[in-house]
C-alpha cells in the first residue's frame, strides 16, 4: 500500500492522471453524439485513420509535436469521412461496408509508413512506435497541456452548441426545417471526434481509443433518458475510468495505463447494465418480478370474486 501511495505521489504520475482523466472526459462528452447519431463504428474508423496523418507529420517535420500529430491526424480524419461520404453516395455500397474500406486502407497505409519511419532509425526514438496500443507514460507536462487546451475547446464547443447538436442528433430533418446548417454541424460533429481521437492516441492507441470514445456514452445511456444528464455522466464515466487505469498502473509493474482505462470503462458498463435504476438487468428483473406477481394476486382476487358470486 505504501508503495502505490508513493507511485501516486509521483508528480510524473499525477500529471498522467490528469492526462488521461481529461481525456476520459472530453472522450466520453463527443462519443455521446456519435453514439447517439448510430456511428459508433466512425470512432474506430477515425482512430485508424489518423494513424497515417500522424506518421506524415512527423516525417515532414522530423520532431514529436501534438499539435503537429493533430494536424497531421485531423487531415487524414477529414479525408477519411469525405472518402466514406463519396463511396455511399456514388456507389451501391453501403455505409457498413465503406467504413470497412476506408478503416483498412488507411491503417495499412498508416502500417507501411510506421514500418519506413522505423527501418530509418528514427522511429523508436519519436515513440511512434508506441500509437499502435498507447504508452501513456509517455505523456509529459507539455503534452498534457495541450490535452487540457483540447478538453476545454471541445467541452466547451459541446455546451455552447448543445442546442444544435442535439436536434442534429435526434432529428435532423427537423434541424434542416428550422434552418440549421445540418451537413456543416454533422461535419463539425465529424472533426471533434477526429480531434479526441489524436489527442487520445498516444496514452490509448489507435487500436483501443474507439473504446474509450464509446464505452462511457453507452453506460450513460443506461442511467438517463435526458441528454444533457447523458453527457454529463459518459464525461464523469469517462475520466473515472481514466483515474482509475491509472491508479492500477501506477500499483502494478509493467502495467500500462491506456488498456487499464479502458477495462475500467468496461466495468463501468458491466455495473451499468447490472444496476442501473430502469434499465438494468437487475431492475429490468425485478420490475418483471413485481408484475408477475401482481398479476397473480389480480387474478386470486378474481377468481375468489367470482367463485363468491357462484355461491
């Protein structure tokens, strides 16, 4: 116990807690609208997808930036959903088979540069050997920073937007009645979720980070019907998750904080569908329960009445 208490005393690991329960919470605030608009896949889609833009960045500028990796991963992010977008629409393919297309090609593109930036000899020095799965260790102060910065636009976009969000997640065909630029906010909505994806991949990797994006928003949904309270407990679920990876890591060996954090959303989402209050197995159960049973008494009630009426 000592020695985990000393692990957290760590500034180094303080300031990766902090990382990655920013990053639990900006991911769980975005994955709720893409959850709610039925593209849970796009995060995985997205995820991939900036592993090219991120090998690009660092071959043209030579140097370990997130705000580089962010542009880098941004633009290939774009060039991904505008790809989805022109395959659904010129083609008979559908949106399932076209995220599957786009996924593979650029994480095998993303594949083939990692492998070219590596054979030169500078890959394990720039970490990127580390996106595929995460290294959250890997976090300093500067890169924290910059989550922090991203945390704060994205959380603060998602509430000053909320509104529009929220009818271009339920309705758009109302929103595009009322006059609201839908194609710009999807789009936008779109960018968000490659933004959290970047800054997510080098604790969580491009592998696991559609889980952290997904995994607070469905075990929200369980425990509220109304969206703002929806958002705001994916983003709490979200950076728990984070806080408590980490606390885990930081009393084992070895043990890597990305791949904690999102087992420990997991368990969030298992005691989510055991106990929420309406829609959980165990209410969902027990309300079953309480109907089978006042059935029964209705009917003994019933059929006593008419059994008294035949006397």
């Amino acid at each position: 116990m000592s020695g985990w208490w000393n692990a957290l005393a760590d500034p180094n690991t303080q300031w990766i807690m902090l990382g990655s329960m920013l990053l639990g919470l900006c991911s769980g605030v975005i994955g709720s609208f893409a959850y709610l608009r039925k593209q849970s896949l796009m995060g995985d889609v997205l995820s991939h997808a900036a592993l090219p833009g991120v090998c690009i960045a660092f071959m043209l500028t030579g140097t370990k930036s997130l705000w580089q990796f962010l542009i880098g991963a941004a633009i290939a992010g774009i060039l991904a959903t505008f790809g989805i977008g022109w395959i659904t629409r010129h083609s008979r393919i559908k949106q399932d088979a076209a995220l599957a297309i786009v996924l593979t090609v650029f994480f095998g593109a993303g594949i083939a540069l990692l492998t070219q930036i590596q054979h030169n000899g500078n890959g394990n020095q720039s970490g990127l050997d580390k996106f595929l799965f995460g290294q959250a260790a890997a976090m300093v102060p500067t890169d924290v920073r910059a989550v922090a910065v991203v945390t704060i636009v994205l959380v603060g976009l998602c509430a000053l937007l909320f509104k529009e969000f929220k009818l271009v997640s339920f309705d758009p065909g109302f929103a595009r009645g009322l006059g609201y630029p839908v194609v710009f906010l999807e789009q936008l909505l779109m960018f968000l979720a490659v933004v959290t994806v970047v800054a997510g991949i080098q604790a969580v990797g491009v592998v696991l980070m559609a889980s952290l994006l997904i995994t607070p928003a469905v075990s929200a949904r369980y425990w509220s019907d109304k969206l703002n309270v929806m958002v705001a407990l994916a983003g709490t679920f979200g950076a728990v998750s984070g806080l408590i990876g980490t606390m885990i890591s930081a009393g084992g060996n070895h043990l890597p904080t990305g791949p904690l954090s999102v087992l420990s959303a997991t368990a969030l989402f298992l005691v989510s569908v055991l106990f929420a209050p309406r829609r959980g197995m165990l209410s969902v159960a027990l309300a079953r329960l309480a109907a089978r049973n006042r059935i029964k008494r209705e009917t003994a009630a019933t059929w006593v009445e008419r059994k008294e009426e035949a006397v």
